[in-house]
C-alpha cells in the first residue's frame, strides 16, 4: 500500500500552506513575468525530465516533450489553481498529459481499423498505469517535502527504502513509540494536503 493510499485513510489535522514565495512566483508567472517561467523552469527541469525519459524511453523526444510542457506552463498559468495541488503537481500532470499524447502518436496509421483501435487502447491502459504511478511518485516526494523535516524523513525510510517501524527505530537510534506518533503525525498531514487537494 502506498503512503497517499495509507495518507487518505489517516485522521484530519493541520498542515502547512504552500510556500509564500510559490504564491509569488505564481503571480509573477500569471502577470507574464518570463523571469518567473525561467524560474519554474530551473525548479521543475530535473523532475519533468526523470519522469518523461521514464516514460518515453528516449532523450530527444523527452526533451521535445519537456519544452511542451513548459510551453503549456506559460500559455495557461491562469488555469493553475493552488487549491487543487502544488506547482510541481500541476507542471507534472501537465508533463502526464503531454507524455499521453506522444504515446498515443506513437501508433501507426492502421490498415485494420478495428485493430489498430485495440492496440491504442491497450496500449494507452499500460502508459496510463505507468505514468499514473510515476506521477504518484513526485506528487509523494513533493508533499514530503512540505512536511516537518523529522517527520518526512521517517516515512521516507518507510515508503521509499521499505523499512519498518522498528527497524527505523533501530536504524535512527529514535525511539520506537517516537518514530510511530512521528508517522502518524506525518500521515494525518499528508491525508490533509490530499483532502485539500479534492476540495
């Protein structure tokens, strides 16, 4: 089970908001800054790239992809609304949706109509299920770093390196009735950000 999985069923506390000087660069990117899309640009590169070269298998067509995507970002900064998720979260479903369309391009022009729809739309189960997991990953990694340090390091060590409660205890030399309320707490955040999210 993953930790969004584990997250939606955790208890409702506070959270942190997004960073102030995301709003701002947001405003800034909204109002046709280009110095606030350089900066996005310079925050997201790196993810956007990971996950369109996981998906497309193939450094050209990622990076044609990517320059889409933050295309996209620019033409439709009105549309991000910061109740519905993070930046990262946008920009990265942004780069989902564009790695689908180039997944589906990728289909040959069918002799057998019926044929060919069979192969896109198996073809497109297969993407959708890998690129919704890849996607799940950088929204995790992105909400983790919202949380308490001490508490996005415990479920680190639990969701990313596979370890339990006891064995991070072990490992951390933290108490192990800590590492659990620590869990817990981070939990009951990540359920929060996720409920936001949906509102």
């Amino acid at each position: 089970m993953s930790a969004m999985a584990i997250a939606s069923g955790a208890a409702r506390v506070g959270t942190p908001r997004p960073e102030r000087d995301e709003r701002g660069l947001v405003g800034r990117l909204k109002r046709r800054d280009e110095d606030a899309l350089r900066e996005v640009y310079e925050r997201f590169a790196r993810p956007t790239s990971g996950f369109l070269l996981g998906v497309l298998r193939d450094h050209a067509t990622a990076e044609d992809v990517q320059q889409q995507v933050f295309l996209q970002v620019w033409e439709r900064a009105d549309s991000y609304d910061p109740r519905r998720g993070s930046l990262l979260t946008w920009v990265m479903l942004i780069a989902r949706s564009r790695a689908l369309d180039e997944l589906r391009r990728r289909v040959p022009e069918p002799r057998d109509a019926d044929g060919a729809i069979a192969l896109l739309e198996a073809s497109q189960r297969a993407g959708d299920d890998r690129l919704d997991e890849l996607v799940e990953q950088w929204h995790l990694a992105d909400m983790l770093a919202r949380l308490p340090t001490a508490e996005a390091a415990l479920l680190r060590r639990r969701f990313h390196d596979g370890r339990s409660q006891s064995e991070i205890a072990a490992e951390t030399g933290v108490p192990l009735g800590t590492v659990k309320a620590r869990m817990r707490s981070g939990l009951e955040r990540l359920r929060r950000m996720l409920d936001d999210e949906r509102a």
